[in-house]
C-alpha cells in the first residue's frame, strides 16, 4: 500500500553556516560597494575641485567670493566685528590686513561685552563664513574631519576624499585667505563708516555771534 516515509533530516547544523557565510557575504559585498562609491565620490571631488580651481572655474569662484562678501555686508555691525574676530584668530590670517582694526586697545577686549548679542540669523551666517573659512585655509585637523562621520560609510567616503583635499591644499588655501582679504575689506569700510558718524555726530557747534 502507502510506501514508508522517507525520514526527515535535521538540516539546521547545515543552515547555520551557511546562513553565516550568506552574511558574510553581503557583508563583503557591501564594503565592496561602498568602497567602489567611496572611490567614485573621491574622483568626481577631485574633478570639481580641479576645475573649481582651474581657469574656467574662475566665474564660479568669483560668484562664491561675492555671495560670501554680500551675506557678511547684511550681517549687524555686531555680527562683523565677531566673525572678524573669529576669522582673525585663524592660522595664517595674520598675513591679511588686520581683520579687528576698531576698536584698539582695551576698548577691543571691552566691545564684545558691551555689544548686544546677535540674532539666531546672524549666528547662522558667521558660523556658515567661519566654517567654509576654515575648511578652505586647511586648518580643521585630519582627525576633527574624520569625526565628522556618522557612520562607518560615512567614515570611509570622507577617507577616500583626505587625499582629494591634500592634493589640493594649496589653491584651496590661496581662496581662503582671498575670502579673508574681502572680508577684511568689508569690515574696514563698517569701521570708516562707523568712525564718519561718529565724528559727524559731535562736531562742535559754531558760536554765536
């Protein structure tokens, strides 16, 4: 009649490595992927920044340049005498036109008390001017940039880009303090301005006759 069942095997010592290995696997796959995409974001980094830099890139860097000077030129009077002082404290920006020129002395130390505090916008800009200064004069530390990684894909793409920036360290570098020098501009025109009221304001009255 019915023929006798043929006996079921337990297959479960087999599933667990091979479901080890499956993962493994996709484990190495999944580097695999993220290194080729690291890799391929590092070379369209190096393409963009050599062509940034190159002479064709010469409008690009100039709308930069202006779209940073315009957005310190509508921050407070405040607001540019903190990022001048950031911006001044940076390595290298010594060699630039002295960012901080008004006011001298102990008044210096003094006026950042005496300002009132900025607004949450004009905070937003200053810390966005300081941070692309500072990413393009090289100053953030190959560590601090590393940090920035969220996760480990995260870590592995901003690995590939390190030798992208390395290579381009000295054009970068150039731009920073190009931005610097603007900037330094921008901040002694509010100076001039600000000294013109000023004295406009406290001229003596003539006598009368």
């Amino acid at each position: 009649m019915g023929g006798t069942a043929a006996p079921k095997h337990d297959n479960s010592a087999l599933r667990g490595p091979a479901e080890a290995s499956r993962l493994a696997d996709a484990g190495d796959s999944r580097r695999l992927n993220t290194a080729s995409l690291s890799a391929a974001e590092a070379s369209r980094a190096r393409d963009a920044l050599r062509f940034f830099f190159s002479a064709d890139g010469q409008y690009f860097r100039d709308f930069l340049l202006d779209e940073i000077v315009m957005a310190t030129d509508a921050l407070s009077r405040e607001a540019v005498y903190t990022l001048a002082a950031q911006l001044g404290a940076l390595p290298g920006a010594a060699r630039i036109t002295p960012l901080v020129a008004l006011p001298l002395g102990p008044l210096r130390e003094l006026a950042p008390t005496l300002a009132p505090p900025l607004t949450e916008q004009d905070e937003k800009v200053v810390a966005s001017v300081r941070k692309l200064v500072t990413f393009f004069l090289g100053n953030t530390a190959p560590s601090d940039f590393l940090a920035r990684a969220g996760t480990a894909e995260s870590f592995q793409q901003l690995q590939a880009l390190a030798p992208v920036l390395r290579e381009n360290q000295r054009e970068m570098r150039e731009f920073g303090l190009r931005i610097i020098g603007r900037l330094a501009e921008v901040q002694a025109t509010r100076a001039l301005g600000y000294l013109r009221t000023e004295l406009g304001g406290r001229r003596p009255q003539s006598p009368a006759l």
